[in-house]
C-alpha cells in the first residue's frame, strides 16, 4: 500500500518562502512519477508540478514555471515544492500524489496524500 505524507504547510505572508515536504512508503519508487496539486476553497482541484524520480525531470503548470521548484531525493523516497514569493491567491491545500511512470508528467494519479494547508496572508 502507497503512503503519502505530506508536511511543511503553514500560515506565511506575502512574499515569504515554504517548502513542502512528501514522504513516500509502501514499495520502491524508482519507477515513479510524484508531484502536486491544489486546491483553494471554492475552486476546482489544480495540477502544479510532477517529477520522474528515475531522471529528475520536472514538468510544472504554465502559472508555477520560475515561482515554484520541485525536486527530489530518492534516497529518501521524498518530493519538495519550494514555493517562493507565495501570494494569498496561493492560499489552498496541497496535495501529494504519485503513480507508476506515465507517458506524460501531467494527467490522473493514482496515489493522494491526505493533504497539507498553505496560507498566504496579504
């Protein structure tokens, strides 16, 4: 069974930095896509970066590119999302997720994390 533990939300202001954490459990990941998504009250859920843990390679929504990072380690089965210059509009909660390797970085996951909550306060 695929674990995902999200941590390292909080409440920050305008301007401020955070980095989320995503520890992954349950099996080898070599294979692996993770990433994030979101979603602010009232709106529908949002895709905002993936990585191929084998490669590295990041693929990030068009709204994220230079604002946020991911990354890696694999040693310790974990993502990032280094999130700078956060806004109050990047107020939601973040979701890690996680599936076997698919053709393109963007789509369906099947794995969820239960989720941590970023607030920006202006």
């Amino acid at each position: 069974q695929v674990q995902l533990v999200e941590s390292g939300g909080g409440l920050v202001q305008a301007g401020d930095s955070l980095r989320l954490s995503c520890a992954a459990s349950g099996r080898t990941f070599s294979s692996y896509d993770m990433g994030w998504f979101r979603q602010a009250p009232g709106k529908a859920r949002e895709f905002v970066a993936a990585i191929r843990l084998s490669s590295g390679s990041p693929y990030y929504a068009d709204s994220m590119k230079g604002k946020f990072t991911i990354s890696r380690d694999n040693a310790k089965n974990t993502v990032y999302l280094q999130m700078n210059s956060l806004k109050p509009e990047d107020t939601a909660v973040y979701y890690c997720v996680g599936r076997p390797v698919g053709v393109l970085l963007y789509g369906e996951y099947r794995y969820w994390g239960q989720g941590t909550q970023v607030t920006v306060s202006s």
